[in-house]
C-alpha cells in the first residue's frame, strides 16, 4: 500500500471511528472521570510526574477498580460552595428571589493515579495480531543504529515512551505483537520528527508515520491510528489535520530507505 492509499484508509477509518460504538464506549468511560483544573494538575504532576489518569477513590470502585492496598493519595483542592440566598430588584420595581452557589474556599481532597489502581480493564482500542518477526527485525535494526530498546510489562495505560535526543525507546511488552511494533514505530518517529511543532501536532504526526509504515510491512493499523488522531485532534476537522501527513511520510520514507527488511 502506498502513501495515497495509506492516507485514504486512515481517512476512511477515522470517519467510521468517528461513529463507532467503541467511540462512544471509551467516551462514557472517560465521561466519568473528573477535569482537574490547571492548578490540580500541576499539584498531581508534582507529587506523580508519570501520572497518566486520575480519579477519586469512589470513582475508580465505580468502574470496578480498587486502590492498591499501601498506596496514598495524591493531595488535590477540593473547591468548596456555599448556598446563598438573595433578593434582586427588577426594572419594574419588583423584587425576584435568587439562589447562587459561591466559592467560598479550598479544603484538601485526594486522587489516584491508574498505576495506584487495580481490577477491570478500561477500554481501548490496540492492534491485534503477531508481527513477532517483524518486531525483531526492526528491533535488532534500531539496536544497530545505536538506539537503546527497552521493553517492560509494568501494568500502564501508555504503550510505549521516550526520551528525545537520547536515542532511548520504551515499549510495553504485554500488548499483541503488532501493536508492539507500532509503538516501536511511533516512538521512533518522535526521535525524527522536525522540530518546534506543537505537542498535539507532533502526536498525530508520529502515530500517522507509524501507521504508514505498518502499511508498508501491509500490517493495518487504520482503526488505532484513527483513534489516536482523534484524541489529538482537538476537533479539528481531517482536511486541516491532514495537513500534517507531508511530515508524517517524510519520516516514514526515511525508515524504509534505511531498513534493511523488505517492505
């Protein structure tokens, strides 16, 4: 499959994931989680830096997991409101009765972090199948160009990071094979990706690359990458997201004309 035919299926898939039942299984889910303020998050990052998905005690019983037993809460501020009851004079001279809720103070509440957790698995979307061969090339092929590949099978909702410039790739060994491959792919793509684009342009522009690649190894990884586009996205539409993909096969092609396996 080539880069037209690649970007055409992602295209495609992206809008059938757009009105997908799994979209809107993983929607329900994340629904139930609370949206920390700015400073929460700030206060979570300082205590957890790896912190990945946060939720409170009750929230993660509801979703039929448990606080690991010794693990302490991560200390957030709870915002709290009062009642106020007022009278407010209209134009016309009348008076209208008003009920408002008012901040009046912080007390300390706590989080906790889904590697803090145990129970059911959350939903998500990942490739299946075995790439077992694939995976081992590719991987002796990058140990070759001197880059550290590191696999673990720590329970954690990212597949695969990072560290820029250092040439040291981590990939979660608990996932099928392919999906494997495509986090290989994609956090080597973060190594090659052009500098000064932004965080959530760089993210789409990386997995797309991954995806392209998969392509030409004829391994279909359309549905996760659509998914994960769309978490970047931001909700923009495909035509201006698209726009990235130039980048995206840029990187990709420079893989390919420097893999010694036959794509």
């Amino acid at each position: 499959m080539n880069i037209a035919e690649a970007s055409k299926k992602l295209e495609e898939a992206f809008y059938e994931w757009l009105k997908s039942d799994k979209l809107k299984e993983i929607a329900r889910f994340y629904s139930g989680f609370h949206q920390y303020s700015f400073w929460n998050r700030l206060l979570i990052l300082s205590v957890k830096p790896n912190a990945s998905l946060c939720a409170s005690f009750n929230t993660w019983k509801g979703f039929g997991r448990h606080v690991k037993k010794g693990e302490k809460g991560i200390p957030i501020l709870v915002p709290n409101f009062s009642t106020v009851k007022y009278e407010e004079e209209k134009d016309d001279g009348t008076v209208e009765n008003k009920v408002e809720k008012r901040l009046v103070g912080y007390s300390q509440g706590y989080t906790y972090d889904y590697e803090q957790t145990e129970g059911e698995p959350l939903p998500e979307v990942r490739i299946e199948g075995s790439a077992d061969d694939l995976l081992e090339m590719v991987t002796s092929d990058l140990r070759a160009a001197r880059y550290e590949i590191n696999f673990y099978d720590r329970d954690s909702l990212e597949k695969g990071y990072t560290y820029k410039g250092e040439k040291k790739i981590f990939v979660k060994s608990t996932e099928p094979t392919a999906q494997e491959l495509s986090t290989l792919l994609h956090e080597w793509a973060h190594q090659n990706a052009p500098e000064g684009l932004l965080l959530a342009d760089e993210e789409i522009v990386v997995q797309t690359a991954s995806f392209f690649i998969m392509s030409a190894f004829g391994l279909d990884s359309s549905e996760y990458t659509a998914s994960y586009v769309m978490s970047w996205s931001h909700g923009r539409p495909f035509p201006e997201i698209a726009k990235l993909f130039s980048a995206s096969d840029k990187i990709a092609q420079k893989f390919i004309e420097q893999a010694k396996v036959t794509v």
